[in-house]
C-alpha cells in the first residue's frame, strides 16, 4: 500500500507566490511511490498565483501573518481555513512540505519583528499540523537531504501505510504479523516501544479494535524517535547473527568490517542491507528475508 502524503502543491504545479513551480529531483522521484494530496494554504485563501509575498511576524508576542504590501492581517482567515482543511482531510500517514514558507516550512520559517529578524520556526500550515496530529511524519524537502532523515521519514509513512492497511482489514493475523515484520525496524527506532507493542498485541482480554487503536497510538509514538547510527549497529550485529556461524571466516570479516564501516560513516546502511539480504536469500531465510528492517521501503528511495 502506498503511503498517503500530504505534499505543498507547489511542488507539483505553480503555485508559489512569484508563479512558480518547485522543482525537487528527490520529491519528483517519490511522487510515484505514494499516493499524493497536493494542498496549498495561500492559494486557498484566495491570494491569488502569482500574489505579494506573506510573511510572519511578532506582535506583542504573539504569530501574526501579514501581507506587508497590503497591508493585510491574515491570521484569523489563514487559521480558520487550516482548520477546516484539516479537520476534512482523510486520514494521511505523513506531510512533505516545500522549506522556508511561512505557510508550509518546518522549522525554517522566518519571524520577523518589524523590518527586523528574529529567528526561524513553523509557518502555519506545518504549526497546525503538529497541533493536530503531534506524532505525524512532518518534514521539509530541504530535511529530506539529510540521509538519516530521510531514511526516518520513509520508514515511518511506509509503516504507517501498511498499518492502515490492518486497520483496515481488521484481521488478527494480519495484525499479530505487522508486528513480526517490523520487529527489527521497530526495535531500533525504540526498543521499550517495541516491547509494549508486543504488550498491546499479547493482550489476552482486549478485543482486536481496542488493540489495534492502542497500538496505533504507540506505534506513532515509537516512529517519532530518529534511529541513531548506534542503535541501527546494534541491529546489524543481531541480524548478522543468523549468519556468521554459516559463512567462512573471511566472509564474516567481510560483514563485520561492513557494519564497522557503517558505524563510521564510511558505507551507507543500503551497502550493508544489500550484503544480509543476500546472505538471507543465500541461507533461505525467510523470517529474515520479510523483516522490513531490511526493505523498510522502495530501493530507489534509499
Ligand atoms: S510553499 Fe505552501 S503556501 Fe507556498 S506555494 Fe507552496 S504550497 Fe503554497
């Protein structure tokens, strides 16, 4: 199933305020693999393609949108228009918003006071989603090329995709097997988490509605916390431990050096994936082979 995400319509026709489109080699390349809702905050409301520029600004100490050549205050109609966007979107498994807007940034919307800048934070757009929805996927094309990032962001909307998908089927087995396939994955996001997702589905007295919303919760919870290069070594040496004991010495130098590599910086963590996957298809693996630690989502992504 593929992800359903929110994205800045600009990145897909022109929409900004000087008419145009933003073009992103690496949003280009994912809109194939998701499903996307294009939305754009400021066209919207009206201001028109191409429009003067917005800004945000502080006002005695409160986030003020302003359009400085009109002289307008949008903030009401801006809020109330998020709002009832929001309130009517179905339910999406993560936001790819265009960087520095003061409607769609993440972080990296500018404030100003006065003429006078004061510092960089959410526009309103990407405020209000955090507002409604703390643990969703949230982030910025200019994020998204920060490696680790974008392996965090990817991850989680291709899980939460597929969580939507036992949701959906509200079937046990399915439901006990997300969780089998995403032992690995889930582990190295965080480990007490993954523990009480086990928790939640060993629950002997819950029906399966009241533990798959449970889960859901926990699992949005345990997908906000970014994997450290550590804690993905730690993973790597475990799932090298189905293998070691069966290939010959200079083969398990060959792995080990890989992961120490990766542990380095020195290799990406695909290089390493590519060497277990093989070893698993090599030894028939298949528990290993299905884990989606190893293929959390599409190659061409990575
Ligand atoms: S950044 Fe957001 S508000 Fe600006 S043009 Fe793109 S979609 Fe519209």
């Amino acid at each position: 199933m593929k992800p359903r995400l929110l994205i800045s319509l600009c990145f897909q026709s022109p929409a900004r305020y000087d008419g145009g489109l933003v073009r992103d080699p690496f949003v280009d390349k994912l809109k194939a693999f998701v499903e996307p809702i294009y939305f754009c905050p400021e066209k919207a409301l009206g201001l028109g393609v191409p429009r003067a520029k917005i800004r945000i600004v502080i006002q005695d100490g409160k986030k003020k949108l302003v359009q400085p050549e009109s002289g307008r205050d949008l903030t009401e109609e801006m809020e109330a228009l998020i709002n009832g966007y929001i309130s009517s979107l179905e339910e999406i498994d993560g936001a790819l918003l265009k960087s520095k807007s003061p409607s769609c940034g993440v972080g990296s919307a500018k404030f100003f006071k006065g003429e006078t800048y004061l510092k960089r934070g959410n526009g309103f757009f990407a405020e209000a989603l955090k507002e409604r929805w703390p643990s969703l996927p949230l982030t910025d094309e200019g994020l998204l090329r920060d490696r680790s990032i974008r392996y965090h962001f990817l991850s989680s909307i291709f899980s939460l995709a597929e969580f939507r998908r036992v949701k959906e089927a509200k079937n046990p087995s399915q439901f006990v097997e997300f969780h089998t396939l995403h032992k690995f994955l889930l582990k190295t996001f965080h480990e007490p988490l993954f523990k009480e997702l086990g928790q939640i589905v060993a629950h002997g007295t819950k029906t399966l509605e009241e533990k798959i919303n449970l889960y859901q919760e926990s699992l949005l919870r345990c997908l906000t916390y970014k994997p450290s290069r550590s804690r993905h070594v730690n993973t790597l040496y475990h799932l090298a431990g189905y293998f070691t004991k069966r290939i010959s010495q200079r083969e398990k130098n060959h792995l080990l050096g890989l992961i120490e590599k990766f542990r380095h910086g020195k290799v990406d963590l695909i290089t390493v994936l590519e060497l277990l996957r093989g070893l698993a298809f090599r030894f028939e693996e298949d528990y290993i082979l299905k884990q989606r630690y190893l293929n959390p989502f599409p190659d061409e992504l990575f």
